[in-house]
C-alpha cells in the first residue's frame, strides 16, 4: 500500500481520536480571524503611528497606519459578525465561546485601548499619563463586558451594556474626531460605562445584521478616502464619527421603547384576565 494512502488513513484515525473539543469549526476559523485582526491593529498602530513619533522620523504614514489600524478593527468586527452567523447555522465546537470571549478582548479591548494610549502620547494637546489612565477604563470595561456575558443571561435578542465591537468602534471614533482633549476622554469614559451599563442594544440579527455590515462597508471607505487624502475625506470621516457616537446613544432607545410597550401589554392582558 502507498505510504501516502497509510499516512492519509493516520491523519483520519487521529482526527478520530482527537477530542471534541479539540477539533475547530469553521466558526472557530472565523474567531481566530478576528483574534489576527486585533493584533494586526496593534501592529499597524505601534510600528506606523508611535515608533515615527517617538524617533522623530513621521514622514505622513501616520494617517495611513492609523486608517489600517482601525479598519483592522472592522474587519475583526466583521469576523465576529459572521462566526455567530456561521455557528447558529452550522455548529460550533466547545471551544468556541471561549475563543470567541478571548478574540473579543484582543480586537475590542487591547486594540482600541491600546489606540487611545498611543493617542495620548503622540497627541500635541493630550495628556499621556491621563490618556493611559483612560485606556485602562477601556480595556477593563471590556473585560468585565465579556466576563459578564459569560455569567448572565438576558433577554434574547438584546444585549445587556454596548456590545464591545460596537463599543470599540466608538472609541476609535471619538479619537479620529479629534475633539480637544477633556472632551475625548469623557466621551471615552462614557463609552466605556455604556459597555459594563445595563442599557439594552439588540442584537444584529436578520435585517439589523446586514444594516450593520453595510455600515462597517461604508467606514472602511470613509477611513480609506480619509488615508489617501481624497477631496472631502477628512469631512466625510469626521461626519461617519460623529454618526457612529449618535448610533452608539440612540439605537438603546429602539430597546427600551420596545422594552416599555411589551411591559404596557403584558398590564392590559393582566388587566383583561382581571376582568369578569
């Protein structure tokens, strides 16, 4: 028999034998994407952005690596959209939660944080040790989100606090707005409260899911019309950032509306049991 027959019936036997949990599926795959576009934001952020600032060598790349930097971070949100897709329709391996959790905090925690940090430092009117200060709210935040998730159950269909791509998203934005510097760090703050707050957001489900994935399209253009200087591109990024901080105080008052007219009905059908 041909080795390479005898090594493929190994491979077989030992995928056999391996552990379930073990094995990955393709929603894992999509997870440890979005675990690779975290890290890649840091990347992009550390060698574009603050290695140039801090040997004086800023030759224009900063807004290119910054644009890269963040819409790394869409694409690790994209990946994280998908792997819940991918998993309700096909499965998942008991893994996944966990490498899910864990993706979340490199791409949604670290990155971002470690983005407002670096803002800090190479920022003319910021405050480093302030801003340092500011990304540790935001990467604790994230952490308390995700571990609270994993203990909590809630209504389903809605998230319990800002879901953390959403919220690292918003964080990024608030830093690209380039607000004065007391403004950004409250703005951040707030953000940060939003994640570990009980303000319901649903979940991006059906039509929802893809109006989201159309908006993350449609930042990643805006940050790429903004990176090769594109006529309007700093307005067009500006007017996206703001739109993402009006999103991220709006869309919990779909939830709560919803919230109040189902507690209205569930009084009137009790009223009407009531009733002789």
């Amino acid at each position: 028999m041909p080795e390479s027959v005898n090594n493929a019936d190994h491979a077989d036997d030992a995928e056999e034998d391996m552990p379930l949990s073990l094995r990955l599926s393709i929603a894992d795959t999509l997870t440890l994407g979005n675990a690779t576009c975290g890290f890649m934001a840091v990347y992009f952020t550390t060698t574009g952005i603050l290695i140039p600032h801090l040997s004086g060598d800023e030759s224009g790349m900063a807004r290119n690596s910054a644009a890269t930097a963040v819409i790394l971070m869409l694409c690790a949100a994209v990946f994280d959209l998908f792997d819940g897709l991918v998993a309700r329709k096909l499965r998942s391996s008991p893994m996944g939660a966990e490498l899910d959790n864990l993706s979340d905090l490199i791409s949604f925690g670290l990155a971002p944080a470690y983005f407002v940090l670096v803002y800090g430092m190479v920022a003319r009117d910021a405050h480093e040790r302030v801003a340092a200060v500011g990304a540790i709210v935001v990467l604790l935040a994230v952490v308390l989100r995700l571990a609270r998730f994993s203990c909590v159950t809630v209504p389903d269909g809605t998230f319990q606090g800002m879901p953390s791509p959403f919220g690292a998203l918003t964080v990024v934005s608030i830093v690209l707005l380039e607000l004065p510097f007391v403004a950004t760090l409250l703005a951040i703050i707030g953000t940060a409260w939003l994640m570990v707050s009980r303000v319901e957001y649903p979940k991006p489900r059906g039509p929802l899911a893809v109006a989201m994935l159309a908006w993350i399209v449609s930042a990643m253009g805006l940050l790429a019309a903004w990176a090769f200087d594109a006529p309007g591109g700093q307005l067009l990024l500006q007017t996206g950032c703001a739109l993402q901080l009006v999103l991220g105080a709006v869309i919990p008052l779909f939830a709560t509306a919803r919230r109040v007219n189902n507690f209205r009905d569930n009084r009137r059908e009790a009223r009407a049991t009531q009733l002789p």
